[in-house]
C-alpha cells in the first residue's frame, strides 16, 4: 500500500505496517551512480538501514552498484544465506571473529592492524585455501576511530605485503573515511584526503597494488569528488537520505498504523504519563499502536505530527512504549482508519527527515530504529537496468 493509498482507505490489519519501496532504491542507486565515474559499492549495513539487507542488496546491484559493504561478518554471512553471490566487505570485527567463515564464504575483510590482520592470516593457514584471503587495509585518516593509526600504517603494509608474498592474503583494498564530508568547506576533509593520498603511496611503497581504493561515503560522493578515487560507498543515500540536502532522493519507507480507538475529552483532560499536555477545549483523540518501542522517537512528543484523514494531525502527550494520541479537535476518524506516520511527503504526509527534525536527531536512526513489531511489506523493484558498471571486480 502506498502512503497515498494508505490515506483514502481503511486498514484490514491488526497493527503498524512499514512498507518498503525498492523503486526508490532503484531510483537513488542510479541518480547517485550518475554523479560518479568510480565503482559503487552499495553499503547495506544495519539491515540495508532498516530497510532489508538482501532486498536492497539485489535492487543496488541491479541498478548500478558493483559490490556490497557491511559492518559484520554476521551481516556479510546473512547476505550469503539470502544468495547474493556479489562482492561484499566486512570493516569492523574483533579480533575473535569469525574469520574462517567468512573466508569460506569470500567474504572480503578490512584490517585495521596488524593483531586483525594475524588473525586473519591464522584463519587462512588453519584451512588453506587455493584463493588468498581479500583484504582490504583501513587507514584512519582522522576520525580517531576505526582504521590504523598513522603511525602503524607503514608496519602494517608492510606485514601485509609479507602474506600477501606468502600466498596468504591479496590486499585488494586501501579505504579511510572522512569525518566532515557533508561540509566541503571543513579543513577536515582536506587533512583526510592529504592522510589518504600518504596512505596509499606508502601502501604502493611497500609493494602492495591496491586496485580498490575508497574514501568517500554518501555525502562526500555528491560534493567532493577529489575523494572518490576508484571506489564510493553508498549506504543512506540508496535509502533516500541525502546528508548535504543537495540532491533530490527518494525515501524509501512509509510508516502507518490504524486507529484503534477514538475518544471524546473535557477542556483540561490530561494526555499520557505525567498529563505533560492537557486539551485547552473539548477535543477528539485517536489512539495508535505505535509507540518508541517499535522505534517512534519519544524526544519528538510535542513536535510531532501523522496525516490522518487527509489532514496532518499534531501527537499530543508523551510517545509511550506501545502507544501515541493524536488529536483531531472537532474532526472525526473511525477505528481502523489508516494514519501515515512517515512517507515520501507525496501525500502530504510527514516525512523521516521531518521526524528526525522533531526528535533532534538524523534520519539514519529513525529509519534503522523501527522494531521488529512492526509489520514488514516490500514493494518490487524496477527491472535491471543495463550498465557498464555491472562487471566483476578484480
């Protein structure tokens, strides 16, 4: 059902329904491919950002992506269990991953150290392989989070060409990540692209022929392409999330739930826990099913607003666990009539940005924080489109 359907008509199920439109990743995955000569490699991390890992896995691939990137291996290995058989990275593992499987799946590994890269020459040498372990080595270029230190870097490149000489890994990789892509302006960005420029000549140094070399994300792929080398990760903006507001993108997700009761109240009636708001006048209240247990921001209470019978309707009270009040002042709703709690905004609905806005915070932990309560709906993806970038990687 799409949020402009969902409007007109009475909901037939039992509670909250997230629908998912993989046009939309279609879309998003070819306009952002567009702004690129480089590889995309279409990041589905977190549940494809909560919208379904194998789902828009499959839909980016189709659609201009070459490669897949994920944060586990557990999430890499789910893909494989789903069938995708494309190339897909894991950057951030323990040192007491599992490794093994994910070399026997052809899962590709970032190392951010020489202890990770050990490891993962251990697990090749446990079960030797005719194919070296992939690896991709990972510079910090100045987040002071994931990646090697600097300092490191020259000894981990150097260790890394020893396996790779030894037949145990191929380092077909050098990636980093800037911190302050969505503001070009950020001396940031020209201090982490100066760090990874170092990074690799001092990786070539060492012998290594990295064909893959990726710095940019969403943000820094629509506004720097300095940083795009031979690779970008796409990850929020397939999901219709543009961090630099430059871009026209479009979201993928509409979140609705039906009425389950509607009440008449008193001027001064207290709403919720804690009565934080009470009816200035006599008013009609309907009562959803949702509620931050399933991923509603409970910072957005008395911001906040669903479209409901055609019109935007503000939530009064606190967001409870399961639960939200809306009010409709003089107007009138029936039980089970559908309200749009996030759309694309075709409708007039609101929107995940908008939620985001309400709640302080970004749309990234909106999208991905919808519970498992919820019931999921995927709308069909577009047929493939034809591609030059659709070709293996090396």
């Amino acid at each position: 059902m799409s949020a402009l359907a969902a409007v007109a008509t009475r909901s037939t199920a039992t509670g909250p329904r997230l629908e998912v439109d993989l046009s939309a990743v279609a879309a998003n995955t070819r306009r952002l491919a567009s702004r690129t000569v480089a590889q995309v490699m279409a990041v589905v991390k977190a549940d494809g950002f909560g919208h379904g890992a194998a789902d828009v896995a499959r839909t980016a691939l189709a659609h201009g992506a070459t490669s897949l990137g994920v944060t586990s291996i557990d999430e890499a290995l789910a893909l494989r269990s789903e069938g995708v058989g494309a190339p897909v990275l894991s950057w951030l593992n323990p040192l007491g991953a599992a490794y093994d499987a994910a070399l026997a799946a052809r899962v590709e590994l970032a190392v951010p150290s020489r202890e990770h890269l050990d490891a993962v020459v251990r697990a090749q040498q446990a079960k030797p392989r005719r194919r070296s372990a992939r690896v991709h080595l990972h510079l910090d270029v100045g987040m002071s989070r994931d990646g090697a230190e600097p300092a490191a870097w020259p000894a981990l490149c150097r260790a890394a060409r020893r396996a790779e000489r030894a037949g145990l890994v191929r380092v077909v990789g050098v990636m980093g990540h800037l911190g302050c892509a969505d503001d070009p302006a950020d001396v940031c960005n020209v201090l982490g692209r100066r760090r990874f420029a170092r990074g690799v000549e001092t990786a070539r140094a060492a012998g290594l022929r990295p064909a893959q070399r990726h710095l940019a994300a969403t943000a820094a792929t629509l506004l720097d392409v300095r940083s795009h080398h031979t690779t970008v990760r796409l990850g929020a903006g397939l999901v219709g999330i543009d961090p630099t507001r430059t871009t026209p993108l479009r979201p993928a997700l509409t979140l609705t739930a039906p009425v389950v009761t509607v009440r008449r109240v008193r001027a001064g009636s207290g709403v919720g826990y804690s009565h934080t708001w009470t009816a200035p006048a006599a008013t009609n209240l309907a009562l959803l099913p949702l509620g931050y247990a399933d991923g509603v921001p409970r910072a957005a209470a008395g911001r906040a607003e669903v479209l409901l019978r055609g019109r935007r309707r503000p939530v009064v009270g606190r967001i409870s666990m399961d639960q939200l009040v809306v009010d409709l002042g003089e107007d009138h709703v029936d039980p089970g009539d559908v309200a749009v709690v996030f759309g694309p905004g075709d409708a007039g609905e609101p929107t995940v940005a908008e939620w985001a806005a309400w709640a302080g915070t970004i749309e990234h932990e909106v999208v991905t924080g919808i519970g498992s309560r919820v019931r999921r709906a995927t709308s069909p993806a577009p047929a493939p489109s034809p591609s030059p970038r659709l070709r293996s990687l090396p």
